[in-house]
C-alpha cells in the first residue's frame, strides 16, 4: 500500500513532521479527561492559537500537556481498562509488532488510563518521490496511518477481552516532534519513570508495561 503523506496535515490543528524525525506520542483512553477540562481547552485554543506563532503554540500545547498529564497521573476519572495486565500486554505486543514494520521503537509506557511512546516512523529522505503538487508519496506509513492501525487493533482486541462495546481510545492524541538528542534523552527519561513518579515503582525497569531500546543508558 502506498502512503500520502503530507508534512503538513490537519486534524483540528495543523502539525508539521518532518520526514525521518522522532516522534513522542501519547495516546489515553476514552473519557479519561473530563468534558468540562476539554471544552475549557477547546475554548482556550480557539481564543489563544488563532493569531499565534508556531513558538507559542508549541508553549500552548505544552502547558495543557502538563495539565492533561496531572488528571491521568491522578486517575481519578474515567476508565483505567490499561491497569488490567491482559489489557496492557495488548497494548505492549501490538506496539512491540510494529517495530521494525512501520517504525523505530525507542520507548513507551503504558499507564492505567494513557501510553507515552516514542518512535521514528519509516518514512525518510530515501523512501520518498517528491511530488510539486500532491506533496510525498511513501511505502511507509506517516503517523495518521500507525496510529490509526495501533488505536483500531488494540480498540478491537481490548473490547472483546472486557466484554464491551463503544469507544475505546480518545479521538485525538498528542504529538511532539523530538528536536535533538538532549530532548530525546529528556522525553524518554521522562516516559520511563512515569510509573516512579506514580510511586509504583522505585526504578522504571520494575515496571512490566516499560520499554527502552537502550536500557543501560537510564
């Protein structure tokens, strides 16, 4: 199958990825933000992102990031399907099968109710045909297309493990481009000890649900 990709795509914000660059994505389950703190969100980047520049909308989605993170660290509402093991291992297999399919795995985590991960989809300089008006044309899947296969598989298989219907994963998910290597140290020690900081664990590597291509290095 050959991919459309567009550095520039649109959701309900555009997001700019360049071919070959790193990834960190965080993914949550169904109604694990309550409504009133999303349409508070939604009021505020239709207001603050409107006229800003790329700078300040990478501030904007950053200060929310952290807001969204401290409700899921809480887990106080919502579903946390993620802390049932047969859920999770769902979960860390369907993101194990990729690597090496559709992207370099570096790490992940999967929580209760959210996963962080972080990975290079295989989309690059070199599998690319440069095309004017219809933008790149790749063999390799761009984001929209992993995350789309990953959320619709692992929705499918979790479902029927618990028994239910409906939404699974929240529609949209987060995205950050990683811009050198001191970052990607900084996110990838920051996705591992998600469950440290949880106090479930004093050192990541005793979490099961954890992955990191260089273990040695955190």
């Amino acid at each position: 199958m050959k991919y459309k990709y567009k550095p520039y795509y649109r959701r309900k914000l555009p997001h700019i990825h360049t071919p070959g660059s790193t990834l960190f994505v965080t993914f949550r389950l169904a109604d694990a933000i309550p409504k009133v703190v999303l349409d508070q969100w939604l009021a505020e980047k239709a207001i603050r992102t409107n006229n800003l520049d790329h700078e300040l909308k990478t501030e904007f989605h950053r200060r929310w990031f952290a807001r969204f993170e401290e409700i899921l660290h809480k887990a106080e509402t919502g579903p946390t399907w993620l802390a049932d093991s047969r859920i999770a291992q769902i979960v860390s297999d369907s993101l194990a099968y990729r690597d090496g399919r559709v992207y370099d795995l570096l790490s992940y985590c999967i929580m209760s109710n959210h996963v962080h991960s972080v990975f290079t989809p295989f989309l690059n300089e070199t599998s690319v045909i440069e095309e004017p008006v219809y933008g790149v044309m790749s063999d390799d899947a761009p984001l929209p297309a992993i995350m789309q296969s990953l959320k619709g598989y692992t929705a499918y298989k979790a479902n029927r493990v618990l028994g239910r219907s409906g939404q699974f994963w929240d529609e949209e998910s987060y995205d950050h481009e990683v811009r050198s290597s001191g970052e990607l140290r900084r996110i990838i020690r920051y996705v591992l000890n998600n469950p440290v900081k949880a106090r479930l664990v004093q050192h990541w590597s005793e979490w099961k649900w954890s992955y990191c291509k260089w273990p040695e290095e955190y």
